[in-house]
C-alpha cells in the first residue's frame, strides 16, 4: 500500500508538472451575453469586410459575432490562466495552463463545451510536421542575378522570374493593368525575416503596401524577426526589381502575419492559422496565401490520419473553408511529402473551397516532392500546379536565390489568382477558382497528381470575358442596333460578324480597337444599315481579340445575337455616316460588295482643311469603320470616302459635343 501510494503520489506530481504550460483549446457553447449584434457588424467587421459580404451577396451569421468577452473574462479569472487566441469562427480559444486544477476550474463553467490538449511539453521538436512547405528539399542556390534584360514588350522586365510567371502567360494580366492594384492579399506564415530592408520589397516598403502585421505565437506586432520562410514567399509576389526579379502582384497590399512556430509542430498552430485567417477577412483582405501544411506532429498522439484529409475535420479546414465561405480566396501548398512515406496532401488543402497548389518544373514535369491527391473524400488535389521547382526567391542575405517546394508554387498562383480577380471583382472567389481550374493544362483530364495542372492566366480572362460580355440586337428600318457590354484595353480588338440566311459563313462587318489601359468594363453600340438583304433572320456575332500578338492570338466569341427582317432592304446609299450629329465618334459605312485595297476616309473642315484621314483595306461585302475622333470641334464637317485616288462620295457630318 505504501509503495501503491507513493507511485501515486509519483504520478499526480509528474502530471501536475506536465501540465504546467501545457497549451489547451477550449471550446464555447454559445456567444450568449455579448454586447455584438448582427445588425452592427461595424463593431467587428471593417467596412471592406462588410462590402465583400454584400458585394457577393453573403448574408452574416452566428460566426461573424465575436466571442463573449463575458466568457473570455471568466476564463481569465481562473488564477495563472493565459488566453492566447480566439477564433470567433470556430467558437473557441486557445490558453495555457498552470496546472490540471485550473482545467478542471475551467470545466465547469456552464457555457464551456470542452476542451483539448494542443500543444505539450512532452517532446521536443524533431521536424515531424511539414508546415513549412519549403522547408523539405530547401536548399538554395545564390546564383548571380540576370543582367537586366532587353524585354521590352511586357510592362514589367521579370529577369530571374521570367519563367515562372511566362509558364501562366502571367505576363499577360499585368500588360492590361491588372498588377494587383486595389486587392489585399494576407500572407499566413512562419515570419518574414528583414522584409523591411531586403532590395526585393523597396517598393511595397516605400508604398506603404503592407497595412498590418501580427505575431499570433508571440502576440506582438513584430514579424520581421522571425522565420525567412515567409520573406521569401511574400519575395515571390511582391518582389520589384526591374530586370532582375518581379513578382506576379507586385502592386497589391498585404497584411503579414505569423501564425507557424518553426521550433515546435503542434496542432495550435492550425488554431492560430484560423485566428490568422479571421483577422485578414475582418480587415477587408480579398486573397489568403498560406504555404503551410499539418498532419503530423511533435505529440504523436495528436497526428492527422489520411482519412482526416476530408476538409471537415482538421481546425485549419474548417477555417479555411470558413473564410472561402465569407468571399475570401484561399490558396493554399499542397504539401511536401510525394515522395515521402505519407505521400498525401495536408490540411488545410483538404479544404473543398480552398484552392490547393502542386509544384512543377518549369518544363511543366511534376516535381518529385510534390503531395499526391485525392483528399480523402475524392477530391481532385491539387486543383492546379506552379513552378515549385527551381523558384526564384529573394534570400535573407539581400541576393536572389532559387528553392524548392510547393510553398514556392503557391505564392505564385496567390498573385496570379489576386492580379486576375482585380479585373473580374463582379465574380465570386469560387468563380475565378473555376476559371483557374478550367484554364490548365489538364482542364479536360483532371488527375491526382498535378490537379487540373498548370493554368494559363490568358485562357482564364477569356473564359471569364465569356461569361461577363452581354448583347443586344433590334432592327428598324433596315437598321441594326447591335450593343454590347465587355472589358477591354487599347490593346485589344472587336471583329463585328454577320450571317444571312444566303451567306454560307459570318463576315465580319465591323473592327474597331478597345480603350483604355487598364483592363475595365466598356459599352459599345453598332448601326448595321442593311443594304440588299432578303427577308428572314440576320445572325451577328461579336468576336473578342484579347490578344492581338501573331504568337500568341487568342480570341473569344462573347455572344451571338439576331433580327429578323420582316420586309427586304433594298440598295441605299453607298457610303452612310452615323450617327449624325454626334458628339465625336461615329460609323463610316461602305454598303457595296467591292472590294478595295486602298481605301481611304479623309474628313474635311468647312474651311476645306484635312483634319482626320484613315486608311483601310476594305473586304468584300459592307464593311463598317468606326471614326473615334474627341478632338474635333463642334460645328460642321465633310466626310469622303476615296477608292485609291478617286473619290466615291462625300457626306455632311455633324459635331455636337
């Protein structure tokens, strides 16, 4: 009995001990006596947040509410009870403890549900888990820096980077404006080591474009201190260094925060990645990119199984699934471990709305380390693959460097993902996941290994074009009124196509150029004045061409739309001007089949002086030539219309501003 009591004994004071410091997660019932409402979401939400919600029409609920501080104080109360962090989302809050008597003080509160252990002293860190998904095959190479390169027809001149943004066609969002501007993107991480004084973020640091930091291990504002892992995923989208090393949102905000402790695995860490993920939709942010990953821990005791892998278990799942459902756009690593014995992906990419990224060669081959799908539930992992392989990363000691791991693929596509929502905010985050998924390489055969694969960013912005663009078409004697509503810049062009019922093929009856230098909504009218068409059904359709390079064409039908024409049109005039007057932009139309090689529209003032010339190669069949010309003054104008040097008709034109 003796030696049974003192074993005891034994026990209770090594328990005791083991207890002291030990991290617990405590779960609430409820959020009862709380002075936030739903009908003042101003309290704890950001007016941006609040907007987002409204915008995609996402109606606040019960996680919205912040936790009861009346709970919160109450926990507080219990003598040598640390609070650590609350997620409102998951109703819970992490603390540590002094000992197993003040768990138990804590149990018996009424509105506690439960609690758990989620950080130990029990072991010490023997890198388990993979929550740095860079940190597995890490070594890096200081490598000298391109020369700064002759590029000249991409807005920004990417050097070391080229190839892993050209691999997206990533270049292309930023020729037609959309670098970021406006969009917040929070970085979820293990800390971002002297991002205040490395070459790469001068321009994010003297732009003030990073609006927030938070340390949730520490809980302090200083993140700069800590782990460069994330420094050299922020390097991937925000880096600006001309000619040697730019990133694909380089013109985006950021908040930073530190939710990974690289010393220790344990599953607070998932709890802090959810408090992290609150914290950037309760400041507005628009894009979540998190190059971390868990299922394996210093506590064996607390591992992830493979069938957890379902997005509706793990605590960073569910709050990555939680954030998507407030608007927010998460991406996330895929994991490490492909060719490890685990083999398979790690929270939170198990996620069902969490948008999770393999890593590739920039030979578009698998790379070795890259996790293997499906989640448990069958769900196609990755959903899409970037150069993780190889990436270039601005390193801690000021030089440019290359790393391997899917931590490098995910920054990529968090910007491109960011860049390419920039110009489609109409659209919800899962619309433009679709589109990324849809835009890969492996869209049409999805596989478990590399996802729907590499995603092409050109491919994404017409498929999106697609679903924005709107027409309408109405007819009135012998006139068709096209309009249409699409997104362009200048550097884009429109081909109008008509059908009739003796045509075989559409012809194009109209080209004209978009405006403007930063991807944008635009409305257009046309005037079809018809000429020696039968009776019956007239088809038009609007051709897009988003890029007009010869090597890289790619161009998108928006619409088709029709009339029908009760009566024939019989042959008017051969050259109509319209509308007349107009405020500067107007229609020439050459209404016969001819024709011509060397066409030529002058437009004269009343004085007889050329003020605007133009010439064309006009096809066979009537062709419309749409005259954008703002710096003509009111009053009135000649339009004449020559074929080679001899002149066909003039017309009186009109300005009225």
């Amino acid at each position: 009995m003796h030696v049974l009591k003192f074993g005891l004994l034994l026990i209770f004071f090594l328990s005791a001990n083991l207890a002291s410091g030990q991290k617990y997660l405590v779960r609430f019932t409820n959020k009862d006596n709380s002075r936030f409402t739903l009908s003042n979401p101003s309290a704890f939400l950001s007016q941006r947040a609040i907007d987002r919600r409204k915008r995609y029409a996402i109606a606040l609920d019960s996680t919205d509410l912040p936790i009861s501080p009346a709970y919160i104080d109450s926990l507080r109360s219990v003598q040598g009870i640390t609070i650590l962090n609350a997620s409102k989302w998951l109703n819970q809050v992490s603390i540590q403890i002094p000992n197993i008597s003040a768990l138990n003080r804590i149990s018996l509160f009424p509105f506690v549900a439960s609690s758990s252990l989620i950080a130990s002293r029990l072991l010490q860190n023997h890198d388990t888990g993979i929550a740095l998904l860079g940190k597995k095959s890490s070594k890096r190479n200081r490598l000298k820096p391109l020369k700064e390169s002759k590029i000249t027809y991409n807005y920004f001149d990417y050097g070391r980077a080229y190839n892993q943004v050209h691999i997206h066609n990533g270049e292309f969002l930023h020729n037609i404006g959309l670098r970021g501007h406006g969009m917040i993107i929070g970085m979820l991480d293990a800390g971002f080591q002297n991002y205040t004084l490395l070459n790469a973020f001068d321009s994010i640091n003297a732009n003030n474009q990073v609006l927030g930091t938070w340390d949730f291990v520490t809980n302090n504002a200083t993140v700069e201190d800590d782990h460069e892992h994330g420094m050299e995923c922020l390097s991937i989208i925000a880096g600006n260094i001309p000619g040697y090393f730019v990133g694909t949102a380089p013109k985006a905000n950021f908040y930073l925060y530190r939710t990974e402790n690289s010393i220790t695995e344990f599953p607070i860490e998932e709890h802090d990645w959810v408090c992290g993920a609150e914290k950037i939709d309760s400041a507005g942010g628009d894009v979540i990119s998190s190059s971390l990953g868990y299922f394996q821990f210093d506590n064996p005791q607390l591992n992830h199984t493979y069938a957890d892998m379902n997005g509706n278990i793990t605590i960073a799942a569910r709050g990555a699934d939680l954030a998507a459902r407030k608007g927010i756009l998460v991406v996330n690593a895929i994991g490490n471990e492909g060719n490890d014995r685990w083999k398979y992906l790690s929270t939170p990419a198990d996620g069902d709305s969490v948008l999770a990224v393999g890593a590739v060669t920039t030979n578009e081959q698998p790379a070795v380390f890259s996790s293997y799908g499906p989640s448990s539930d069958g769900q196609i992992k990755p959903d899409v693959v970037a150069v993780g392989a190889g990436t270039w990363v601005q390193l801690p000691n000021n030089t440019l460097g290359t790393g391997n791991g899917t931590s490098f693929a995910c920054p990529i596509i968090a910007g491109l993902a960011t860049c390419l929502w920039q110009g489609f905010q109409e659209y919800n985050n899962m619309t433009i996941i679709n589109a990324l998924r849809q835009s890969g390489s492996m869209a049409s055969n999805p596989d478990d290994r590399i996802g729907y694969g590499v995603p092409d960013v050109k491919k994404a912005v017409a498929i999106l074009l697609k679903q924005f663009a709107t027409a309408t078409a109405s007819f009135n004697n012998c006139r068709t009124t096209i309009k249409w509503k699409s997104k362009d810049v200048s550097a884009m062009k429109y081909a109008i196509e008509r059908k009739t019922l003796n045509d075989s093929t559409f012809k194009i009856i109209a080209e004209f150029s978009g405006t403007g230098t930063v991807l944008s909504t635009r409305n257009y009218e046309l005037t079809d004045i018809l000429t020696r068409i039968d009776s019956g059904p007239i088809f038009y359709r609007i051709h897009q061409i988003i890029d007009t390079t010869s090597s890289s064409l790619l161009a998108v039908y928006l619409d088709t739309v029709s009339v029908n024409v009760q009566t024939s049109c019989d042959v008017l005039n051969q050259i109509n001007v319209f509308p007349n007057p107009t405020p500067g932009k107007f229609t020439v139309q050459t209404a016969f089949d001819e024709a011509i090689s060397n066409l030529k529209i002058v437009v004269f003032n009343a004085a007889g002086q050329t003020v605007f010339t133009r010439k064309e190669t006009k096809p066979e069949g009537s062709f419309n030539y749409i005259i954008d010309a703002p710096q003509l003054a009111n009053g009135k104008y000649f339009v004449s219309v020559y074929k080679d040097n001899d002149l066909l008709e003039t017309k009186e034109l009109i300005i009225a501003k």
